[in-house]
C-alpha cells in the first residue's frame, strides 16, 4: 500500500481515536496493530501518543510483557 494513500490515512485516523480512549483494551489493541501493520506515516503522526501510553501503568506493563515474549516470535518469523 502507497504510504500516501486515503485509506492509510483512514487506518492512522482510527488508530489515533483508539489510542486516545480511556478504554485499556482498545489502546492495547491500537499499539499491536502499530506494531504490527505500522510505517513511516504511521510512525511519525502517532509517536506522541504511543509515547503517552508506553509511560502510563498498565498498557506499558503489558507491552513491555509482550515485547519480552515476542523475541521468539521474531525469530521464528525470521526463520520464515
């Protein structure tokens, strides 16, 4: 998909509004698909706000959990 496109901006827009909710959940689930589908656009328009949950209690505990789990995934994924 061309980093230009509507539809990314779209996904990036919807990402952001997850990200700002008070709802744990969906803000856990906004950081895997940035960590997931994320690129340079994606990266540079939600920097702040990822920075923002990755300092509060709960969701940095659980992604600083899930990046300490997912090195085997990543070498599996290299393995690919």
């Amino acid at each position: 998909m061309h980093e230009n496109s509507d539809f990314l901006r779209l996904v990036v827009n919807s990402i952001r509004k997850d990200l700002d909710e008070n709802n744990e959940i969906n803000n856990c689930l906004a950081l895997h698909a940035i960590a997931n589908v994320g690129g340079t656009e994606m990266a540079e328009t939600l920097c702040e706000d990822v920075h923002r949950l990755l300092i509060s209690p709960y969701v940095g505990e659980v992604a600083s959990q899930r990046s300490l789990s997912s090195d085997d995934d990543t070498a599996h994924r290299r393995a690919w």
